[in-house]
C-alpha cells in the first residue's frame, strides 16, 4: 500500500494535529500524531486545505458530491468509485415553518443518499481514498447508519467489510449490511470499540471510523461534510441564516461549518449562518458545555432515548467550537417531542428518523425562546430517513386523531 499520497500533497492538502499543531504529510495516518502519542497522549489528525485564489464552483452537472471532488483532498488519479450521494434537495416547509413564523424553513433531505442518510458522504469520500491508499479491506463499528453505508461503499468499490456490531442493532440493519457482503461480527456494546481498533490496527485493515479524539480516528471523511454548505448556498443563492443539524458527535455540524467558512473565504458568499446544533435532553453534551462555558465537551452518563442515532455520551470538541466561531446555539428536546416532530414531517411527505427529526423538535423552542427570529432563512438538516426503524410506523397508528 501507498505510505504517502503525493498526488494529493501536491495539491496542497495536508493534515495536522489539533492538539500540538504538527504538520503531518497526507496519507493514511489513522492513528493521531504520532509526536502526541509518544508524549502519551492523543492528538486527532485533520485535514487542512491548500491556501489559494477562490476555486471553481461545481464543475459538473448531474447528481453526485463527486461535482465538488475538486474542492475536496482528492487526488486527481483516484478513480472515484460513486452510488450518486450528495446533491439532495433542498425543500420549502408546507406546514411547519408557516406555523412559526418561518415561510422560508427548508429541509435538506439526506434520506435521499443511496444507503438513506447522510453518511454516505462521509463513506464514499473515506472509501474511495482507502482504496487510492491501497487497502482492500474496511472494518466499521456502528449501531446503524454508517455500517450499512460502509458495507454498501466497501461493495461498489471491491472491498471487503468487517461490521462490528453491538448486540442491539436491529436485525434489519445487519441483514442489510449482509446484502452488500459484509461480514457482521456481533460484540458486547462496551467491547466494540475495542474489538474495532484492535482491527484497525492490523495492516490490512482501514478503519472506517469516526472524526473523533480517540486512539483510532478518521481525518478523512469529515471533509465530504464541506459539500453540505456548497449545496445549500448554491440552491438557495445565499447562505441560510441557520443550520439546524441533529448530532451526536457533531462530525456533520462540523464539517459543514468548514464548508461555510470556504464559501465567504472565496467570496462566494458574503457571511457564514448561525449553526445549531440539535440533541436529545437526555444526552445534550452541546448544551450543557456551553451553559458550563467548558471549553471542551462535557461527557454525560449513557442514556436511552427515541433518537437513537444521536443519543451518545459526549460530542466533539470541533462542532462545539463550531457553535461557538458562528454565534449558534445548541438545543435538546424530549422524546415526546421528538415523536411528535417525526409525525409531524410526515404530514409534510418526509419520513424522516426520530434523531434526524430531533431538528424540528427544537425549532419550536429556538423560536420561542428568540434564538431563531421569525421570517430568517432556516434549514433543518434531516440526516437520515424512518424506513430503517419499523418501530417509527406504530408512532403514527398510537397517534390520536
């Protein structure tokens, strides 16, 4: 396998540690800085993009992120192997927004990807450059979305896929990774980040993991994420006011911030919106930090809720920082209300997953509270679709009314 990548090096592209600000050549480096780690501790590794005049926009038509690759660390010689994610439509509200006071509300539908959420884009940028640094072979845990993202990409692109699962995965999620010939291995939910980096750490494997500040990390996928802000600017012809983007770990809050931050760095546009990020009240690490004023994320004890997606201990520092640089917010709604958002999209046509509808269960609250003013430009990311929970259907029936 390729140690470095010196076509995307000479591109500009590099990544560089977080923590101690180390330059680091780009290539496969999954493991943190290494001068971090000999001082004992982790430092994560992220991609930083070359300085330089204002690029081209998209350079190609037709539906697929592969339209802004130019903009993203892509060697020119990777031969980028696509299902079509990206480029999902970006909707007015009927119902919702005119009822608060927001006409211009809009829903980016990232159920619309070819595995049914927003990870797709994450994978297939994480994937491909797998493949360009001459792995054959991905290992993923997760408890639902990126696994069968990983499974499906791993596919398209001739790998194989190691899914290592906690035992409460719904069956339908693994007999979907199955479909697309992964290897589902079924752990304890404490062991499964152990039995991924163990995995990881073998020279055959390439850990589609996640942008996060652990022993085992992905610098790589986070920067598809950028493409969320390219999108939104170039269908509405100026940036929203604010993004609302339900999070765990607050990886795609994040890297859309980078986007923003490109787009009014180039000049395409004039000002960067308000970014918001959405949790459940029992795991809403966004908040607490910042009503803490903690210049790191604060971690709260394991919790259960609908949203099931983003319902994680603690988020990332990066997306907190991102709140933050962008005078955002942070917001958590109840499982009542998040039921009540999930239902509330269907009337709208969207089947929409409890953690992605979690954005519009705290609409209604950021607008009460003054956070979001009547009549701004609005968009609620809706990371995943509801045909992957069957459990979402009994909501509507138990529905009074």
């Amino acid at each position: 396998m390729r140690p470095d990548a010196g076509a995307a090096e000479s591109m500009g592209w590099h990544l560089a540690c977080t923590r101690c600000g180390r330059a680091v050549p780009f290539g496969p480096r999954v493991t943190g800085c290494a001068a971090c780690a000999a001082g004992g501790v982790v430092g994560l590794l992220e991609c930083v993009r070359p300085d330089g005049p204002a690029p081209a926009r998209a350079t190609t038509a037709g539906r697929s992120m592969a339209r802004y690759r130019h903009l993203l660390p892509v060697p020119p010689a990777l031969d980028w192997v696509s299902l079509g994610e990206g480029d999902t439509a970006l909707i007015r509200s009927r119902h919702i927004g005119p009822r608060l006071g927001l006409p211009d509300l809009h829903f980016k539908l990232e159920q619309q990807n070819p595995t049914l959420s927003f990870k797709d884009r994450y994978v297939a940028l994480t994937v491909n450059l797998a493949r360009y640094f001459g792995f054959r072979r991905v290992v993923v845990s997760s408890t639902g979305n990126l696994g069968v993202s990983v499974a499906a990409y791993a596919a398209a692109a001739g790998m194989a896929c190691r899914f290592v699962a906690p035992r409460d995965v719904p069956a339908g999620i693994l007999a979907e990774a199955a479909l697309h010939g992964a290897e589902v291995e079924i752990v304890e939910k404490e062991r499964r980040f152990a039995r991924f980096e163990a995995l990881a750490r073998e020279p055959q494997w390439f850990p589609v993991g996640l942008f996060m500040n652990r022993a085992v990390q992905n610098p790589f996928g986070i920067e598809a994420y950028r493409t969320f802000a390219y999108e939104m600017i170039e269908a509405l012809g100026r940036p929203p006011d604010a993004v609302l983007f339900p999070c765990a770990r607050g990886n795609g809050l994040y890297g859309a911030w980078k986007g923003f931050r490109d787009a009014a760095e180039w000049g395409w546009a004039d000002r960067t919106p308000q970014m918001v990020g959405c949790q459940p009240t029992v795991a809403n690490s966004m908040e607490a930090s910042l009503a803490a004023g903690s210049p790191t994320a604060i971690a709260l004890p394991p919790a259960d809720s609908v949203a099931r997606s983003i319902c994680e201990t603690v988020t990332g520092d990066k997306a907190l920082g991102a709140i933050r640089e962008s005078g955002g917010t942070a917001a958590s709604a109840g499982d009542d209300r998040i039921i009540a958002a999930v239902l509330a999209l269907g009337r709208e046509g969207i089947n929409a997953e409890a953690g992605a509808a979690t954005t519009v269960a705290c609409l209604e609250t950021l607008v009460r509270d003054g956070r979001i003013r009547p009549g701004t430009v609005v968009v609620c990311v809706l990371t995943g679709a509801g045909h992957r929970w069957p459990e979402q259907a009994a909501w509507a029936t138990a529905a009074p009314g």
